[in-house]
C-alpha cells in the first residue's frame, strides 16, 4: 500500500500514477474520508488524555478533602467514557473505511519507468546471444516432445482437464533436471539462502503481497481462507510478516523452488498449443528485502542473477523495461526477461523482475532498525523467477533439438539428467 501521508500532500501524483497504469482510483473520498478520520482521532485522543489527566486528580482531591470537586472530576470522566464509547467504534470504522479504499491504489512507477500502455512501448535494455535466425522448418516443441515420449497432452487433459501437462520419461527427468539445477544455480553460485515453502497460504499472506483482494478471480481457492500459492513469491515474502528485523539481517536474499497454481482468468483461447500456459507449474523465485536507498542497485543485480542461469545454458535472451501500462499492481519497475522460441517464433517472458519499494512491506508491516532502538522502517521487498520451467522447457527443446537425431542437452544439465542425447523414439 502507499503511504498515507504521499497521499495526504501529493494526491495528484497518486492519481496520474494510477491513470499511467490504467487504474481507477477515487482519491477524492479517500481525502474527505481521512480528513474525518483525523478530525475523529484528535477527538479520541484528547478525550483520553483528559480523562488520564482527571483519573490523576482524583486521588489528590480526595487526600485533600475537596470531596465536592473529586466528585466532580468523577462525573467529567463518566462523560468522557460514554463519549469515547461513540468515537471509538466511529474511529476503527473509519480506518476499516480508508483501508477499503487504499487498497486499489496501486504501487507508483519509479521515475525512470516509461510512460506507456502497449507492449510496443516497452524498452529492450540489452540482449545475451545470438540473435534468434528463423528456421525453414521449425519445430514447435509439441511435437518434438511427442516425438521423444517427453509429454503426454491428451491423458493429461483426460486426468486433470485442459491447461495441465504430464511429462513422462525423458520429460519428466529433464523437468525434474531443470528445478534442480535452477535451485542450486541460485543458491551455490549467487549466494541465496534456499527456502522450501508451503504450497497453500492464508488470506493475509496474500493479502501481504497484493493478491487480494484485487486478483483473487485468479488463485485456486481450498477452502475459506486459504489458497494454492501462484508463486513462491507470495510465502517466502511473508516470512517476516508482521516481525522487525536487525539491521545485520538486511539486505537478504532467498531461492525457493515450488509448484505455482493460477486459474488464468480471462486468458481463455490465448497460447493453448503445447505448455507456455499452465494451471499447474514449476517455477524457482527469488526473493530480497532490501534498505530503501539500496533496492534499484539490488533490483540491477537480481535480474543480474536471474539471467546468469540463462547464460550458463546457452540461451539467447533479451531484458525488457517495462512501461507503466505493462507492469503489475504492485511493482514500481520491473524488467522482463525474454527467450527465443524458435517453434512459435516469438519472444517467450520467463521471468519478472521487480522492486516493489515499500508497498508489498507496508502491506505485510515488514520493518527493519538501522540500529538497536532505532525508529523501526519499512524494507523494500523484491522478487523475480528464477526462472519459469514451462518455457525454459520449450525453448531448450526447440534451440537443441535435431530432427530424426533428438535433444541434445546442456552441459550444465547432463549430469541432472544422465545423459547427453534424449534420442527420438
């Protein structure tokens, strides 16, 4: 969430911060509803203060013998407690109110985020590799999978329905391969403290890190107040949720590898061919908290680390800033990073890299001290796949593999998957 006080003194940025991302936010009750709130906790504040103040001066009055006047006080404070009774409750709804209202505002782009509302208008900041060379006869990952007995479409969608796949054999071993070696990239060779999750999470941890209640046609839903996690993002940044850290515990970084779920809503009839979109999916995330002065240089090298596993297999890819209107709810920048498929002959996201400032903190109350007894502050939080199996499959498929010959696997994967040649069947 913002801070109350940014929206207190620069409401027209927060209102052409939410237009950029094509957000609708109604600003003006939330100012006419906090200037009542604050009017309400002045009045309950001095309330309280009298009658603290009165409480003290009846035990004086009495040991003095001003019975009259003890008597006196005692009636101001039955007053007083009868109107704290009214602005109390008064008070708790009008913060229910703001909170209800703050909610859709989404996160502000940071300045050096262009302004725009197409995927056209989003920068490519750099690229990795060779540029993709558009093959005569590509072969969509599909059927080269089918090919070597790596994916079984129509028992998946006869076990499950569509959007979920069943990888077997080879499939399944180079699967298991690629979250192994994702996991053990980012946490051997960057230095990220390895987390295993749990894969079902509770409302305020989704609430946390901006889910709900804005996306909520989007989870899987267990049961009240619980959900299959879309991403390991959502319980690794929780895990200090409501907790202050030291100052030698910031900056952190952790990699965790977990299934993710999403229900795709409103993605029905796009990119149904093969496994680019998944109910069910397998995915590593990275996750840091970070000092605010510090997190665009962290946001640098966290992408910095995602594309590093990319390199060590060989993949072309390219980093793409994206504009306002491309970006998420919640994330003031974010950098998009993007791999060839040559069998779809398009450019395939893996991976979201983001820094959500505060906003993700604010939500969650994740605070850290500079020093012992020092004014607690929010971290800033950020987070990117480290990467998506689903495409990272694809694209490996489609990059090395040879027709009537098989899939020739990346060093750095064959000792995952025991073997140098996934050969056609």
């Amino acid at each position: 969430m913002l801070d109350r006080n940014l929206i207190r003194t620069e409401p027209d940025r927060v209102r052409q911060g939410a237009a950029n991302k094509r957000v609708e936010v109604n600003v003006d009750r939330w100012l006419e509803v906090d200037r009542t709130y604050i009017a309400t906790l002045k009045e309950t504040e001095s309330l309280n203060a009298e009658r603290n103040s009165i409480s003290k001066q009846i035990g004086a009055l009495m040991s003095q013998g001003k019975k009259e006047e003890a008597e006196s006080a005692k009636a101001r404070t039955v007053e007083i407690k009868e109107a704290l009774a009214e602005a109390e409750p008064r008070l708790a709804q009008l913060e229910k109110d703001l909170i209800e209202l703050e909610q859709a505002f989404p996160n502000l782009a940071h300045e050096s985020v262009p302004v725009g509302f197409t995927e056209d208008e989003n920068v490519v900041v750099r690229t990795w590799g060779e540029p993709p060379v558009p093959s005569e006869n590509p072969i969509p990952h599909w059927e080269s999978a089918l090919q070597m007995g790596m994916l079984d479409f129509e028992r998946a969608s006869k076990i499950s329905g569509t959007g979920f796949a069943l990888y077997t054999g080879p499939g399944a071993r180079l699967q298991r391969a690629l979250f192994n070696f994702m996991i053990d990239h980012q946490t051997l060779t960057n230095g990220y403290h390895e987390i295993y999750p749990p894969a079902i999470v509770n409302t305020d941890s989704l609430f946390g890190t901006g889910q709900l209640p804005k996306f909520e046609e989007d989870l899987f839903k267990v049961d009240e107040g619980r959900y299959l996690i879309p991403t390991a993002e959502v319980p690794v940044t929780n895990i200090y949720r409501d907790e202050i850290l030291s100052a030698d515990q910031v900056p952190m970084k952790m990699a965790a590898y977990s299934p993710c779920f999403r229900r795709e809503a409103g993605s029905a009839g796009k990119d149904t061919r093969g496994i680019q979109r998944m109910h069910q999916f397998d995915k590593v995330e990275l996750v840091k908290y970070a000092r605010p002065e510090d997190s665009y240089n962290e946001l640098e090298s966290l992408t910095k680390d995602a594309c590093s596993l990319l390199e060590a297999l060989g993949i072309h890819h390219r980093v793409t800033l994206l504009c306002t209107g491309e970006m998420s709810f919640g994330n003031a920048k974010c950098y998009d990073l993007e791999i060839w498929s040559p069998g779809m002959n398009k450019y395939l996201e893996v991976s979201s890299c983001s820094n959500f400032e505060a906003f993700q903190a604010r939500r969650a109350n994740i605070r850290f001290r500079r020093e012992p007894g020092a004014k607690p502050e929010f971290v800033h939080t950020l987070n990117g796949s480290g990467v998506a199996c689903p495409r990272l499959f694809i694209v490996l498929l489609e990059t090395f593999f040879k027709p009537g010959v098989g899939f020739a696997v990346p060093e750095p994967l064959q000792d995952y998957v025991k073997t140098k040649l996934v050969p056609v069947l």
